[in-house]
C-alpha cells in the first residue's frame, strides 16, 4: 500500500447468484461474474474516471466501496475503512451520486431534504449554513430550495442531488452518471462545478460516465472495465494508444477527383463531391501527408479532426478480446488472475 492510496482495490470480486424461471416451475441458477479480481487504487485528491459499457461491472464497483455491497472476494479500503464492515463510519467520510437514482426525499421541498441531512450526518449548524450557501450559489438552486423535488426537472434534481452527497464535507465524492439525461448547459454546470470542489477542497472523485467528454473536461486518468476486467488504467492520451486510434484529414479540392492515393497507412475513407476524408494514426504527424498532397492535388482547404474516444474504446475492447492470450502494449486485461482470496467472513 502506497501512503497516498486513498481508495485501494486489491483482487476484489463480485459474484452474483441469479435464478431465473426457465418455464413452468423451472429454474435456474446461475452466476454472474459483474466484477472479476479488480485492482486498482487512487490517490488523495485525484479525479480519475470510471468508464466502460454496459454492465460492465461499474456500478456494482461503486458500490461495494460505498459498502451496499459486500465483495465474494478481495480486499477493499476506503480512507482506510473496510466499506462493507463500517459502512455507517464511512457514510460520514463519503459522498454518493446515483444519477439515475435520487437520495432526496420526493415530496419534501428541496431544502427539508437537506434539513434532514444536515440532522443525519450530525453537521455542525454554522458548516451546514456555510456549506449549503456555497454548494446552493455554485449550482445555482436557489430559486429552486422551496420546490417539490418530483417538481424539479431531471438536470435541477441531478444538481440537487449533488448538493445532498456534499453538505457533510466529504472526502470523497463517487459519481455514477452524474451527467446522465442532462442538457448541454447543465452538462457544463456540473462539470465547472466539480473542477471547482475539487480544486477548492481536494475532495477525491471517481467518475462513472458514458458521456466521455466529462472525462476529457475532468480526468487526469481513467479506468476501463470490460466484463468485470480493468482492461486499461492510465493517462486518456495513452488510451488512444492502446486503441490504435486514428486522426482524420478532412480534405477539399477544387474539385471531384478518385480518392487521393495516400501513403499507407493513411487512406481514403470516405468522398463527398470535392470533400475527403483520409484516416492516419494519431500517434503520427499530418504534416508529412498535407505536404504530399498539396504537392499532387488541387488542395483548397483542409483541417484535422481529433479521434473520438468511444469508437477507440470499442476498438481497445475489440482487439483486447481478439488477442486473448496475448499481453497487449499497455492494457491490462490479460494479467495473469491470481487465485481467489477470500476475507474471513464473520
Ligand atoms: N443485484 C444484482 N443481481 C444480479 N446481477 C446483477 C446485480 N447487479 C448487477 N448485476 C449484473 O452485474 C453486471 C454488472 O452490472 P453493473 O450495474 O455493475 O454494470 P454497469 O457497468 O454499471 O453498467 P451500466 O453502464 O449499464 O450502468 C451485469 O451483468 C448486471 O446484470
Ligand atoms: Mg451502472
């Protein structure tokens, strides 16, 4: 264990029992493996996000290390608690988002959810008043303390929610979709937002997201998981690496021609009228395929596009999964498992 290691995750496992009806009177059983010896940990302070595609094993990740869940197997630590042992010592110290779940009371007025929160987790009166004002002026609800929460539209209530997990101080904040359903401008909110705390009090935060950009905006690093596996721990950049990605050349010429013949491995991908698309590694300058093509063609016009990061995570998944067996660059998921450990269980 390194010193800063604030969340550790140590060969953790999650197994499932599910029985399902197969017909009349029969059933079956069977298990699931949602999370499948999962190490990883992160340090005081860091945002690192937590990214992968459906059921994928994200959620049931977090939370285990909220402690609604008990791992089958491996050891987890969170500011040096065992979740699922102290969960309510934890609850104090940790602060929880579900975007697709509220924690605020439906009928209640906004703030009364608070009120009650501010009872539960024992906060001192005047941290509560500080806390609320701030939280309330940065997220910008303070028309909206007086409404019904199931008044509220989805990206007010997802704020809402926000302050709720951040009234009691916590050191660290778990998002599990916090962006989810939001418009652009709430998007845009939320991310400035979590900047902000976590620049303002190092609050430690992992990110469950399918929209990348929160990633990009937010995240020193990220973390795939794939089937329960972590298939990728480290720097965005590194990530386009790991799945070859690609930049495009969006090129325009005076006019109509064949596709451009372009030094392999860039090539043509796509011809609209006057306008080409030409594919190149990322990793690759596009000087050198500008020049020559300035040199041979009637060039017009022309700009760069930048990969995009889903259809590089597909394609790290999908080579990943091809070359089972294999120890590919910088991913991890072909590590060796280790045997399963187990934490005596009282
Ligand atoms: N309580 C449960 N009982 C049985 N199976 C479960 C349970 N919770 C999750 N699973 C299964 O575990 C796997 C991982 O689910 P999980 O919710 O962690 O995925 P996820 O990565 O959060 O996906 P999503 O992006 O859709 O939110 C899935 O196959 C899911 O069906
Ligand atoms: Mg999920």
């Amino acid at each position: 264990m390194t010193e800063q290691a604030f969340i550790e995750v140590d060969r953790v496992e999650k197994v499932f029992d599910v029985r399902r009806r197969t017909g009349f009177l029969k059933r079956e059983r069977r298990q699931v493996r949602a999370v499948d010896s999962i190490s990883f940990t992160v340090a005081r302070g860091e945002m690192v996000g937590y990214i992968g595609p459906n059921g994928a094993g994200k959620s049931t990740t977090i939370k285990m290390l909220t402690g609604i869940l008990t791992p089958s197997g491996g050891r987890l630590r969170v500011a040096g608690i065992d979740p699922s042992r102290e969960r309510t010592r934890l609850a104090h110290r940790i602060g929880v988002v579900f975007g697709q779940r509220t924690t605020l009371w439906w009928d209640l007025p906004l703030v009364d959810s608070y009120k009650l929160m501010h009872r539960m987790y024992r906060i001192p009166d005047a941290r509560y008043r500080e806390n609320l004002d701030r939280l309330v002026e940065l997220l910008d609800l303070g028309d909206l303390l007086d409404v019904p929460v199931r008044q509220l539209s989805l990206g007010q209530r997802m704020r809402g929610d926000i302050v709720a997990a951040l009234l009691h101080d916590p050191e660290v904040l778990y998002l599990d979709e916090p962006t989810i359903g939001l418009d652009v401008v709430s998007k845009g909110r939320v991310r400035e937002f979590l900047k902000e705390i976590n620049a303002e009090r190092g609050t430690t935060v992992l990110l469950t997201t399918h929209d990348l950009q929160d990633i990009e905006l937010l995240c020193s690093r990220v973390m795939v998981i794939d089937h329960g596996r972590l298939m990728y721990n480290g720097p965005l950049a590194g990530l386009h690496e790991a799945g070859e990605s690609e930049r495009t050349l969006v090129v325009d010429l005076e006019r109509e021609l064949p596709p451009i013949d372009a030094p392999a491995p860039a090539r043509v991908v796509k011809v609209d009228g006057p306008r080409q698309w030409l594919a190149f590694p990322a990793s690759e300058s596009a000087a050198p395929l500008v020049a020559r093509i300035a040199a041979e063609y009637p060039l017009v016009d022309l700009s760069v596009r930048e990969p995009d990061i889903e259809a590089v995570i597909a394609k790290m998944l999908h080579s990943s999964g091809e070359t089972r067996g294999e120890t590919p660059g910088e991913t991890l998921g072909e590590t060796p498992k280790p045997p399963p450990e187990r934490e005596p269980t009282t």
